[in-house]
C-alpha cells in the first residue's frame, strides 16, 4: 500500500514535493523539542487542488493527515505520532496573497503565508494587519487560525478568530468549501468558518482566508513601567483603560524573574528600568497625531505615578527604541528556553481574580515543590498570563519536568477551575492538553465537540489524537 500512495502522492505534488527520507527533523520534531514523531511522508502541496487531491488519495488509503504551518505551535498538534503511518502536509508553498480590497478593508491569502508577509502586505497597501506575536517571522496565518492565535493587540482587536472574515477549507473527504467571504454580516445558518477556526486541523485542512484589514493608526507609543505590585497592575490597566479608551492597543505584564531571565540569557538586550517587582509593556496607537498620542500617554503615566501604581517609566522616543521594549517582551519564552525545559501553562482568568490566583496558585507551588521558580509574564490586558514552572536552580530541567508536572498541572488547574478560568488561553489543546480537557471540560460540551469531530471526520483521518 504505502508505494502505491507514495506514487500517487508523486504523481499529484511532483516527486520533489514528497519527502521520504533525508532530515526530516524540522517537520517532525515541535518547537519546544518535546515532541518528536516520524511521518510516513512530508507532503508539500502548491495549491488547494493539490492539497484536496492528496486528501483524497489518503482518505482512500485510510492515512492520517497531520497539517503543519511553521510548525511554531506550543502543544504538540503540528508533528505526526511516531507510528510511522501519518502523512505531515505541510503548506509552506502556499504563500501566496490573492487579493487586496483596500474598499472593503480586507485581504485574500493562502494559509502558508508567513504572519509577517502578510503584515508586510497589509501596510504596503497602506493598512493595518494587526495579528502579531513574538513567532510572527515564522508562523502562517493557517497556523494562526487553526489556533485561533492571540498574540500582543488582542485587547483592541481581538484575536484570529476576530480577524477573520472567511475561509476556503478542504474538507475530510477532500472537496474544497470555498468560504471567502469578504462580509461583515451573513447570517445564513451555522457558522461553518468559527468551526474551523480553532479546530487544530481535527476537522479539515484551511488553505485561504479573507483577512479583517484596518487604518493604519496616526502615531503608536509605546513605555515600560516598573511596578511594586501584581494589583497596582491591574489598577494600572484600568486606568489606562478608562484614559486612553481603544487607544490602549497593548498591555504587558513581565514579573521580575522573566525580565531576569532575559538578562541573564541575553545580557546585550538594553533593560531601561532598574529591576522591580513587576513590568509592565504599554502601547497606544492614536487616530489623531504623535502629538496627541504623547499628552494622552504622558498624562497617563504622570497620574499612574502620582497614585503609586508606578515607581518609573521610560517612553521609546524612536521605532528602534519602541522595538527594543517588545524584543524584551518578545524575548522571554527563548531566555525561558535557554533556561531548561518548563511546565508551561497558558491560562486565562476574568481579569478580577488575577491578584488572588497568583497569590494562592504562586504559595501552594512553593510549599509542595521548595525552590520552585515561577516565571510568570502576558497579556494582563486580555486576563491571559504565561503561568510557567522551572525546575529549583542549578535542578535538571527534564528530570523535575517529568517528576512534578503532574502534580503542578493539579495545583494550577485546579485554581484556574476554581477561578472561573480558562486551561488554554491561546495556544490551544494539541497532545499536550488533550487529556487535561477531557477531564476538565463540561460532559455536555465534550459530547458536542465529539459530535461535531464525528460529523465531519467520520473516519478520524484529519490530525488524530489532538483536541478530543
Ligand atoms: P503550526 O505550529 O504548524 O500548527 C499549529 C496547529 O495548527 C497544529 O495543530 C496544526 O496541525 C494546525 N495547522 C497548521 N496549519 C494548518 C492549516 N492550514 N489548516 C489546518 N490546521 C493547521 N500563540 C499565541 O496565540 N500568542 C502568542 O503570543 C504566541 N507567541 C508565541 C511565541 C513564540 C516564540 C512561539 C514559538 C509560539 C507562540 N505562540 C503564540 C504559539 C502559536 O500557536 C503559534 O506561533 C502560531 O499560531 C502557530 O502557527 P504555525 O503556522 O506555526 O502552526
């Protein structure tokens, strides 16, 4: 069986886009180097006819299919399983933009186009496309709404599920949903688009997308504030919130140990603020003018300090400046890397029971694992923190990873639970959560997500094993 679908799989993508053998590594290894699977074939499709033929030829064969971005996902749902008898599809010829209607302020692209390609595209025409992440020079826009990504701007725009307007999906039996709606409103029946946005490839393969396109703002500015405590953050984020309105376009938040990481692995990365407690990334974007942006800003951070919410502040003067303080945001999950192998939890929570869930989940941590370190940072704006767990210093990372994370995730999904919150924020379920889900999500929404799966992929064929 397997040369015959080899040959077909030739005969549809051209042998050159068919890889058997050679290093496969960069396709079947994840990016956090947790998981590491060998697929039957690496498929590299160049167009969506391709890609539903070669659907179809292994829905005949009975093989699953694992679809692959940049392979930049942080759960494990983008490398196939180590059976040997998975096909990974990757979509990384299809980098094409379509269309552009600056009119209707939206975008046409194919699902391997680059997050920072199709930045580039937007504000060559003169726009905003304002999905961004610290993986956007590598990840794809299918990737991106395959899991719903959210990114820095979410508090503004919302995340890729906001940003999209239609898709064009090949389906488990390998016919082609076109989708590509430039339309702001179309309420004819189920909304077949927010099912496959965030469905991790479980339920078909998304090969285009009409993008949400924006005015580029006049002026955005961007401050680092060092703070005393976790609440003078939240108070701080209401404040800027009730100031500056939409204008608030981004909300970071960086505990001390995170931003000490990124000293300590990249130590020629220029910090502006003396450590403190607590950091906070501001960004503004004003319709107006620099000049109106700078008042409202600085009237912001003037009163912040007047109320003790922050102890010192530094506004980028420059685009290089205003660079410089997201590549320091930017840089912790690498310095986080650099550091050992970690317990990473992806976690949102109504913004109001922010303080006390780290106050108790960072005390219940510390008293069952003595010497624990907690690298806690995110995008407070949007109630989504980056709950990280790293083995004691000087402690081997994967030993302490495969002793405690067990019980870790117990302690921490238990008080994401009991605080009304959520186990994956924006990252998604993949492998590494999917377990977690079945035990922690209601029976009744389970039975509905099993439903939907089995209505779809009657087979399991599309990306088995990940999300239910
Ligand atoms: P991949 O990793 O290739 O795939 C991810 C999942 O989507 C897999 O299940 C895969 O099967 C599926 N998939 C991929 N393409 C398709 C397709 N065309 N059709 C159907 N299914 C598909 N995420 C955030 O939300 N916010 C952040 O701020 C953020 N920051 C990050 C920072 C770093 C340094 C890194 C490494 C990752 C970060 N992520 C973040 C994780 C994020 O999920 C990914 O970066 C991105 O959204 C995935 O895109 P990708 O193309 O790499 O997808």
């Amino acid at each position: 069986m397997k040369p015959l679908l080899l040959e077909s799989l030739r005969a549809i993508v051209g042998p050159a886009n068919v890889l058997t053998d050679g290093d496969l590594a960069g396709y079947e290894q994840d990016w956090r180097k947790r998981y590491r699977g060998r697929a039957l074939a690496v498929v590299r499709p160049g167009s969506t006819d391709e890609v539903a033929q070669v659907v179809a030829v292994c829905a005949r064969h009975g093989i699953a299919i694992v679809p692959q971005g940049g392979n930049t996902g942080l759960v494990g749902g983008g490398v196939p399983d180590d059976s040997g008898t998975q096909v990974l599809l990757t979509l990384s010829r299809m980098d094409r933009v379509r269309s552009i209607d600056s009119a209707n302020l939206t975008m046409t692209v194919e699902a391997g186009c680059v997050l920072q390609s199709v930045q580039e595209a937007a504000a060559a025409a003169g726009l905003l496309f304002p999905l961004s992440l610290a993986a956007e020079g590598s990840c794809t826009i299918g990737g991106n709404l395959a899991t719903n990504a959210g990114g820095t701007q979410v508090l503004r725009y919302g995340n890729a599920r906001e940003l999209c307007l239609g898709l064009e999906v090949v389906t488990a039996q390998g016919e082609v949903w076109n989708g590509l709606s430039g339309l702001r409103k179309d309420n004819t029946g189920y909304d077949l688009r927010d099912l496959f946005i965030g469905s991790e490839g479980t339920l078909g393969i998304i090969t285009a997308a009409t993008l949400k396109l924006y005015p580029q703002p006049a002026a955005t500015l961007t401050a680092l504030a060092a703070l005393p405590s976790l609440p003078a953050a939240v108070a701080l984020l209401q404040l800027a919130q009730a100031r500056l309105g939409a204008g608030l376009t981004g909300f970071e938040v960086m505990g001390e140990f995170a931003l000490g990481l990124v000293r300590r692995h990249y130590p020629q990365l220029r910090q502006p603020l003396p450590p403190s407690p607590w950091t906070v990334l501001l960004e503004q974007s004003d319709t107006e003018s620099e000049a109106h942006a700078r008042e409202l800003f600085e009237g912001l951070l003037e009163s912040a300090l007047e109320q003790g919410l922050i102890t010192d502040a530094a506004v980028a003067e420059s685009i290089e400046q205003s660079n410089g303080l997201w590549h320091l945001r930017e840089s912790i999950p690498l310095a986080q890397s650099e550091e050992g192998l970690n317990i990473k939890h992806d976690i949102s929570l109504p913004v109001s029971r922010i303080v006390d869930f780290v106050a108790a989940t960072d005390a219940a941590l510390r008293a069952a694992l003595p010497g624990v370190r907690l690298v806690n940072f995110g995008h407070l704006g949007d109630g989504n923190l980056h709950y990280n767990v790293q083995a004691p210093e000087g402690g081997d990372a994967r030993q302490f990873l495969q002793q405690h994370e067990a019980a870790v995730n117990t302690i921490v999904y238990d008080a994401v639970g009991a605080s009304g919150g959520s186990i994956s924020a924006e990252h998604g379920i993949g492998a590494l959560k999917r377990d977690e889900l079945a035990q922690r999500k209601s029976p009744v929404a389970l039975g509905l997500m099993r439903a939907i799966k089995a209505a779809l992929d009657p087979n399991g064929l599309m990306n088995p094993g990940r999300v239910v």
